[in-house]
C-alpha cells in the first residue's frame, strides 16, 4: 500500500476505480500537446489520481482503427481538472487521425468521443496526446462496468464567450471631439486633402462618409469649413515651425541659395520662393517657403518688394543669401537687380532658347516641323483615324503608339513629336497613301529629320542633367563645354540639312552665357566639385582664379569668425569679472595657458594643392556630397567652401514644379479658392511629404 491506503491494482472491474469516476458529468480544463512517448501497462489508483494502459477504439468520424492510451487523471477534494497523458500507436490511420488541436485562447474545434477497453491486442505506431488542466472547458463523463471496464471522454464544442452587455453600445458610441483619436482622424483626413491635391467638399461626398461610418463608426465627420479654415491652418502653423527650424543657422549653415518664378492662372498670380542648402550631415535638402500671392502690375519694383517680404517673413537676412536662380523674365531680372543680392539665370531656360534659335534658323528644319504637327494635328481630331492608323500598325508589326504633339513652351516635345514620326514613318507613309488627309515627307526630309533628332539627343541628356533634383551649381560648365564640343564636330552623315542649324546653336550658347568662366560661384562650384575640379575649364588661367578666389573667402570667413570670437571672449570676461572679481582677472591673465609646442596651421594653398592631386570621382556614380562628408577632416578650409557652393541648383525648375503641382490645386472648379489658402495648400502639399508628415 502506499501513503494514502490504496494497493495499485488492475483495470478489471475495481471497486474504489469504480467508485471515483461514479457521478455527474464534471468540467474540466483541457490543452493537447503532442509527443512521441510509448505507453505503458500499469494501473495505479490513489486518492487523488489513477493511471491505466488500456486499449482506446474512437468514434469513426476520426477513422482511427486502434491507439492506445496511458490516462491519469487527477481528482482534487473539490474536482476543476483533468489530466490525461496519451502515448499511442496507430497501425493505419487515415488523413483524419490527427485529434483537433486545441490551445490555451481558442474553443474546441470538433466533437470526438474516446473509449478504453481492456482484452485485444493491437499493433501501434507512435503517438502520444497529452492534455492537462488549462483552457478550453471540456466535459468528462466517464463510466465503468465490472465486465468491461470503459472510460468515455467526449470532447464537446463550448459556445463563444457571450461580450459584456455594454460592449455592443460601446462600439457604436461616438467620440467626443476632443478625444485624441478624433483629433488623429481629423489630422489624416486634411492632410490627405493637402497631399492628393483633393477639394475640402470631398468630406461631403456620399462615397466618403460611407467609407468613413465603416471604417471608424466613432469617429464624427466634421463639415469642410472645419478642414479648411481651423484644420489647414494648424498643420500649416506647425509645418511653418519645423521649416523655421530647419533652415536655422546651426543645421543649414551661414548660406542659403534660393529659386523663384511667378505664375498666373485664371484667377490669381503667385510668386514662388523655394530654399536650398546642405546641413551638417553633408545632406542636400530643399523646401518650399512660400507661393505668395501677387495682386496689381508686376512691375521690377512689386517683385523686389514681394521679395524680400518673404525673406523677412522666414527671418532670413539678406547676408545669408549665397545666391537666387531665377527665370529670365524682363521684369524678374529687373526685380533681381533692385534687390541687390547675387542671381544667375535658369540654365534650362537658356538652354530653351539655344534650342529654339537653331530650330528657327533653317527653312527645311521649320518646313518638316510645321508638315509634322499637322501630321499629328490630323489624327489628335479624328477617331476614325486613329482607328485606321493602329489597323495599319498592326499589318506592319510597328508598336501601337500615339502620336506626339510639339508644345512651344517646350523644345523636348518637338524632339519626343520627331522621334515618335521616326518611329511610324512606314505606317505614316502607308496611311497617307490609302486615305490622304495630310501631307507626308519625302525620303530626303526623313533623313533630316534622323539627324536632327541624333543632335537633339545630345542637348537633352545635358538638360536632364542640370534638371535634376540632386544637380548643383557645378555641372554648368562641364555640360556647356561638352555640348559645345559635340556641336562643333560637322563632319559625317548627322549634319546634314542641319549645318545651319547647329552653327546657329553654337553661336547662341555664346550668347546666353557670357563670361560664364567668370562667374565666381559657378566656377568655384565645379572647382569644388571631386567630379570636374579644374579639369573642366577652358584655360589654366581660370583655375588660378579660382584659387584667388577661394583664398579671399576663407580670409575674409576667418576675419568674421576672428570677430565673432573677440566678441565672445569679451563676453565671457565680463562675466568672469562680474562672477570671480578683477583680482582674479589679473591672476587669469598673468598665469595664463602657455603651450611649449607650435600650433601648425594648414594654409589655403596646401589644402588646395593636395585636393587637387586628389583623384576624380566618377561622373555618374560618384556622390560629392558623400566625398565632402568623409574627407570632411583633411580638407577643413575648403570644406566649409564646398558645404556653401555646392548647394545652390544649376536652374530655377524647382519653383516651376511648384507651380505644375499648384496647376491642380488652382482647377477651374474650385474658383471658390482664395490665394491665401492656394499659398497654403502649396506650401504644405511639397513640405509635408519632404517632412514625412513628421511635424
């Protein structure tokens, strides 16, 4: 016997085994693990559990044939739990022989009943299910007779949790505005407006306020006067803070370079502003200060007076100003002038008319351009024949491709309008033989049109490359002076019919850009550039400049640094005075640090002479910005040098894509719309996506 006065016994018709498991159904707690352990073949009962190895037959939903199970079950005083251990083996089992699964956080997910009977003698693979006392809830009903012991387990599926009777009502039940959630929602809904360039009346659509009591039933969709006034003046007040906060002495630096245009629409005129630097982590950045509204004549004056309007309104002095690229309007170079601060035309824009004066200086160019846009004209205004030219396309084998229409404002499109051409000559040539309608080329006016396109090739590859957002003020003479080499090669097939043409190009990039080489900022930009260096200028007299140049500013950098520091050391004696007394000043000054070791200081021309031995970085794949940063330490003079040329951009075409994106804030039916909220809404539509909408 053991401590508690029971003798293990067998299965076979027990009288205590008999007398425990007699009784009402009881609710136990039941999880199922599973292991590879063989049963055993014993039985022992005791006062709070029993052990048996028996033999275990299911029900036939499982389609199990024969398992075998090692049970124990514990019965406390006061019964809450069963344990049952299952170690079996199954000679056959079919696809259902797994037992549902089963966890501490989900209901039983299948009914199954087990049965224990003692007298067979199976064949088993391994198998073992162990269940002990945790969630979910089962029902344990077991009985037994004396000629044939069996223990039935019926695993029953328990209904859901049934919620709390308040729970239903608090789903339902509405924020208050000031809950935070609400202010979140409202936050999201207007700054979704800002980005996507939507209508504040869009909160009033049908569609939207059912997506909204979907989404979030809680939450009361306000009317659009609430976004539009209260809302959109908050986010703007905030993203207005961060900028200021961003353009800061301390992160952008002493210089700032900056682009401005003007735009007019139907109903109002804007003047853009945007802001370019590079911060301490040698990161380039922009952003978009203002689209000021313009009202009355904008005469030089009025653009000098918005101007720096702007400025003061950012607390920008005018001594942070490195440089303005701006268009080349009459009365904006006017304006630039009046304000007196250093501006450079848009290179793009000049690229415009060197392009522009080429394709007008030479009749056979002017004559296929005009039979061309016809050309497309014809086919932009008929259905009919777009129909018939992609029939045709498709007999040829030539890609179902529109035609290009040229815009003036745009010299690209009329390259991308010739090209398109090139590409349908045969199903052009074929359509205007079967159906007329407009005049075609000749074979001789094909082959210029394939040379002029080769040339105009290479004029847009260097205006993409000034137009991007990552290209400096650097990359203007080495493009110039490539484009100008490539324009002056006039033998082979490409220059013929367009001889003129490209003399003309030639001379007019003269003219647009006088003394280019003489311009200190773009020469100390590509100087500073581990790109192009001094390898770009045209004579060595230019890079001797350049180091005069660079010699005078960091001179004239330390004569204001040496000032900024006699200023703070001054401060600083004075408060040492006020705080220690003059006696201890005297001692200070008497006793003061002494170094028994030079201080070697790195001159401008030694910094100069080693960046210059330095080996280019590749053109395309090279980042400045990323050589300036680690190389920052060995070349501390020209560093800050390169951190204030090297951010303005080479054109003013940021501005200009403000004001494409304004074009659909600014539609026809919203004429409702003041300047001040357009202003607004372009401001935040740029700076909450360059901010991650992090403000």
């Amino acid at each position: 016997m053991d401590g508690h006065g029971f003798e293990p016994l067998k299965m076979e018709g027990t009288q205590p085994f008999q007398k425990m498991l007699k009784g009402e159904p009881t609710e136990y707690e039941l999880s199922t693990i599973f292991t590879d352990t063989m049963a055993t073949g014993s039985l022992s009962i005791k006062q709070e559990s029993y052990s048996a190895t028996m033999k275990y037959e299911p029900d036939s939903p499982l389609n199990i044939k024969e398992e075998h199970f090692e049970i124990t079950v514990m019965v406390p005083e006061e019964p809450t739990g069963l344990e049952m251990k299952q170690s079996a083996s199954s000679k056959s089992c079919g696809e259902g022989s797994k037992l549902a699964e089963t966890s501490p956080s989900s209901p039983i997910q299948s009914d199954y009943e087990s049965e224990l009977d003692d007298g067979r003698d199976p064949s088993w693979a391994p198998y073992t299910q162990k269940a002990r006392t945790s969630k979910p809830k089962v029902h344990c009903t077991p009985s037994i007779t004396q000629d044939s012991p069996k223990i039935r387990v019926r695993k029953m599926r328990l209904p859901a949790e049934k919620p709390a009777i308040q729970q239903p009502f608090q789903n339902q039940k509405k924020w208050p505005n000031s809950d935070e959630k609400s202010k979140q929602l409202d936050r999201l809904i207007t700054e979704m407006i800002i980005t996507d360039s939507q209508p504040f009346t869009m909160v009033s659509d049908a569609g939207f306020k059912r997506l909204l009591a979907v989404a979030e039933p809680r939450y009361t969709l306000k009317n659009e006067k609430f976004y539009r006034t209260e809302m959109l003046e908050q986010i703007h007040r905030q993203v207005v803070a961060k900028i200021k906060t961003l353009i800061q002495a301390e992160n952008a630096g002493q210089c700032l370079a900056f682009t401005t245009d003007c735009w007019s629409s139907t109903t109002e005129s804007l003047m853009s502003l945007t802001c370019h630097f590079i911060d301490n982590s040698w990161k380039r950045n922009q952003v978009v200060l203002n689209t000021k509204a313009m009202h009355g004549s904008h005469t030089d004056q009025y653009i000098r007076e918005i101007f720096l309007g702007m400025l003061d309104d950012w607390g920008i002095g005018q001594n942070r100003v490195m440089l303005v690229l701006r268009d080349n309007g009459a009365n904006m170079v006017k304006g630039m002038k009046l304000v007196d601060l250093p501006d450079l035309s848009c290179t793009a824009h000049l690229l415009q008319l060197v392009v522009n004066d080429g394709l007008m200086s030479q009749r056979a160019v002017i004559d296929i351009t005009a039979m061309l846009k016809k050309c497309a004209t014809h086919f932009h205004h008929s259905v009919l024949a777009k129909e018939r030219l992609g029939a045709i396309q498709n007999e040829l084998g030539l890609p179902k491709h529109s035609l290009i229409q040229a815009v003036p404002t745009r010299w690209n499109s009329t390259l991308h309008m010739l090209q398109r051409m090139l590409e349908q000559r045969c199903a052009l040539n074929a359509y205007a033989g079967k159906y007329g309608g407009y005049e075609c080329p000749n074979a001789d006016q094909w082959d210029i049109v394939s040379n002029l396109v080769e040339t105009l090739l290479l004029v847009e590859e260097v205006t993409l490359d000034v137009s991007q957002n990552t290209s400096s003020l650097s990359c203007i003479i080495p493009c110039l002076t490539v484009l100008k080499m490539l324009l002056q090669d006039d033998e082979g097939p490409s220059t013929r019919g367009i001889g003129t043409l490209k003399q003309v190009m030639r001379e007019s990039l003269s003219k647009r850009f006088p003394k280019l080489e003489e311009t200190k900022c773009v020469v100390l930009a590509c100087f500073l550039d581990p790109r192009y260096k001094h390898h770009a200028f045209s004579c060595e007299q230019t890079a001797q400049k350049a180091k005069e140049w660079l010699c005078e500013d960091i001179a004239q950098q330390g004569q204001i640094e040496e000032s900024n520091a006699s200023i703070e050391a001054k401060r600083k004696r004075i408060e040492s005075i006020a705080s220690h007394g003059r006696i201890d000043e005297m001692f200070n000054h008497l006793l003061g640090p002494h170094t028994s070791k030079a201080v070697h200081h790195t001159t401008i021309e030694d910094e100069v002479d080693l960046y210059i031995k330095e080996p280019l970085i590749d053109r395309r794949n090279g980042d400045p910005l990323l050589w300036w940063s680690e190389n920052e330490g060995r070349f501390q003079l020209l560093a800050a040098q390169a951190r204030r040329y090297l951010c303005p951009p080479p054109c003013s075409l940021p501005s200009e894509r403000v004001f494409s994106e304004i074009s659909l804030v600014h539609d026809k039916n919203r004429s409702r719309l003041t300047g001040e909220n357009a202003e607004r809404l372009c401001f935040l539509h740029h700076n909450l996506v360059l901010l991650d909408w992090k403000y």
